[in-house]
C-alpha cells in the first residue's frame, strides 16, 4: 500500500487508475467504515435512550438535551485542541490513541450509576471521540484521489445507517426489556477489537509529513482558519450539524408521545429506515462521483427539507406511515452527508488537512452542542409527556438546510474553477 499523498489532478489522468481499489484499500475503507459505525452508535444511541432516562431519572427535556450537548462541547474542544498538532504525527498512532480512549468512556457510560456520572463520562467519551471523524476522513483524502472520494465516503457514511439498522433497534429493546446501561457495553464490547485491528493491521500513514509546513503552530492555525473558503466550509459545516443535533435527540420521545407508537414499534422503525438510508449512502457515493458532489447535495436536501417539515407536524400516526416517512428522511440526510463530506475533503491543502479537518470537526460538534441546547429550550413536555413546539425546530432546520445549500454550491464553483484551471494546463 502507497503511503504518499495522492495529488489532486485532472480527472481524465486519474478515472482510470483510480477504479479499482487494492485488497489493502478495501481493508481500509471497511475498518474506517466500522470505526464510524462505532462513533456514530455511541452519539446516536442517545436518542432511543432519551425517553427512558427522561422517566427513570426525572429528569427535564433540557437536562437531556445538556448530556448531548456535553458530548459534543468536549469533542469540539478536544478536535480544536487537535488542530494544532494534527499534521505533526502518523494518522495510524494518532487514531489508535484517540480510539482507545473513546472505548474507555464509552465503558464509563455504561457503568455511570446517575444522571451526573453519566454527564460526567459522556464529556470524557467526547474528548476522545470527536477527533475521530476528523483523522478517518484526512486518511480518506491522503489514500484515495477525488474522483472516487464519493464512492468511499458513501461506504463509510453507510455505516451511519447500519447503526440504525443493528444498533439503535437492539439498543432500544435492550435498554426496554433490560437496562439502559446496556446498550454502553454492547458497544464497547463491538470497538474494542476495532482497536486491536487498528493495531495490528493498519499501516503508517505518514506521507504527509514529509511536505513542507510552517512550524509555527499558531501562526499556521491562524492561516487555515482565515483562509476564505475556509471559512466558507466552516460555516456550511455548522449548519450541516443543525439538522442532526436539533431533531434527533428527541426523536424517541416525539415518536412515543407524539405519534403514538410504542417503544418495540420505535425499535422497527429505525430498523426499517436504517435499511434505506444503507443503500441510500452507497447509492448517494457513487452517483456523487457520476453527476457531481453539489448537484447529488442539492437532491438531498430537496427531499430532507420537504420531509422534515412535514415529520415535525404530524399527530397520532399508523406505524407504516411513519417508517415510510422517516425512511426518505434518512434518504436525503444520507445524500447529504455523503456529497457534503466529498466536498469538503477537496477544500484543504494536503499539509494542513489534518488541522483543516480537526478545525471542522470542531466546528461541527461547537454547533451541533449550540443546537442541541436551543433545542432543549424550545421544545417543552406537557404533563401526558407530549413534546410540545417540535414543529418550530422542523422550520429551523429547513431554513439552515438552504443557507448550507448556498455555501455549499460556493465551495463547488471554487473547486471547479481550480480543476478546470488545473487540467488546462496539463500536459497533454
């Protein structure tokens, strides 16, 4: 396995070569792949969790909403933290730290007796855990060249769903029938040989430390940082984070007291919709790279913005109706990350892209924290536990979903500006 950056070039010089990966390459993209399924289990597997440890530790919608946002403060300090060393150590060293440290908290979630040891160890958990989207997604672009990028970031992305398709409904029924510490230590006991693979089988990933750099860490931040399409896919990245933050963390709650279905009947539904959004993601890789990144973002939020805004005013409902409903909702999330991770990773130079991609990581967990607390402030249970002004956040998102659309079509003109530039002065 090549263990040097691959330059970003014209695509007619690269399809080729570039269309078929190695037994390695593959071996790569299904461990990032699984390390992602189990980062986005831990973070996700509050949802399901929510009404249960709303009604067994009486607590309120807003301290909820403040374990969630917890995690992602401390993640978006430990990724801004990282930033400024991101690009001075080997990517296999610096994940195998990181990941370790995820499986401790995760541990410590599952052992945490009370609402404040939860709280407590959540921080922890997101100290380690919200740098690792950051360092799989620099490996990603430092192994495998644009053209493709779409195709291995919908693989990875698919594993978002498959943690709804195993995770979220065995935790669900595990947390019912069982308790909610449970589910913790199913994902511990799922990651800790992900960590032993990394280990043992991932090799260095170091080209990027022989390229040139400024040594000068703050002086070198503050250039990645005020660079104008930097800023740019900051704050696209922002954004991006609202929809996820606001919504999902009462999504259990608004589907048991709302809609009215029971918790098993939850437990389907994220099965059901987990399916879809895993052939959504693959789907959404590959046309990213046929029809185009942007064009392939533009379809996903058409379709999660019209479906949000109708999940978020609906009453009592049949259970069919609100698999079908959540599973185009999860089809337009999956396109949208999927073609918004493919962009983004185009927007760094190779030597900052650790650092670029710490920062983003950052922002993204700054913002989804914000989210989550605002959330928790609109929204509000009535007395029968229904979730009351839910609907308001559904305008917020579809809102923040058009804004992030603009931004995003800036940084696709940018990047086809360069290519353009870049292949007509190619030799030929």
């Amino acid at each position: 396995m090549r263990n040097t950056l691959y330059r970003e070039t014209p695509m007619k010089q690269t399809q080729t070569k570039a269309a078929a990966f190695s037994p390695y390459e593959w071996f790569v993209v299904g461990l990032l792949a699984f390390i992602q399924f189990t980062v986005v289990l831990d973070f996700m597997i509050m949802a399901p969790l929510g009404t249960i440890l709303i009604d067994e530790m009486g607590i309120t919608p807003s301290q909820f909403s403040l374990v969630v946002s917890a995690y992602a403060l401390s993640a978006g300090t430990s990724a801004l933290l990282s930033s400024v060393v991101a690009d001075h150590f080997d990517r296999k060293r610096y994940l195998l730290v990181f990941y370790t440290g995820f499986v401790v908290g995760t541990l410590f979630c599952g052992l945490a007796p009370t609402y404040e040891t939860l709280l407590a160890a959540r921080i922890f958990t997101g100290l380690f855990g919200g740098v690792i989207a950051s360092i799989s997604l620099s490996i990603v672009a430092d192994l495998f060249p644009y053209q493709v990028r779409g195709r291995v970031m919908g693989i990875i992305m698919a594993a978002f769903s498959v943690s709804q398709v195993l995770g979220l409904p065995l935790g669900m029924w595990l947390a019912s029938h069982w308790n909610w510490h449970i589910p913790f230590m199913m994902i511990v006991a799922v990651a800790a040989p992900v960590g032993v693979m990394i280990a043992l089988r991932l090799q260095p990933i170091s080209g990027h430390l022989a390229t040139s750099r400024d040594r000068q860490a703050f002086r070198r931040m503050a250039k990645i940082l005020l660079k104008k399409h930097h800023i740019e896919a900051f704050a696209a990245t922002a954004l991006l984070a609202t929809g996820g933050f606001m919504l999902m963390p009462f999504a259990s709650t608004f589907s048991e007291h709302n809609l009215g279905l029971t918790r098993d009947q939850i437990s389907l539904v994220y099965l059901v919709t987990g399916i879809a959004s895993v052939f959504a993601g693959i789907i959404a890789g590959y046309l990213s790279d046929r029809i185009g990144k942007y064009a392939m973002f533009v379809v996903g939020s058409i379709i999660a913005i019209v479906v949000v805004l109708l999940y978020t005013n609906m009453g009592l409902s049949p259970m069919w109706m609100v698999m079908v409903v959540s599973a185009v909702l999860f089809v337009g999330i999956s396109a949208r990350m999927v073609s918004a991770q493919a962009l983004t990773s185009a927007v760094p130079e190779p030597q900052d892209r650790g650092s670029f991609m710490a920062l983003n990581s950052s922002v993204q967990q700054y913002s989804g924290a914000i989210a989550s607390i605002i959330a928790g402030l609109i929204v509000a249970q009535s007395g029968n536990g229904k979730l009351e002004h839910y609907e308001e956040l559904g305008y917020v998102v579809a809102v923040a979903m058009v804004v992030t659309a603009l931004l995003m079509y800036r940084l696709h003109a940018r990047f086809t500006r360069a290519s353009e530039k870049q292949m007509s002065e190619a030799p030929e």
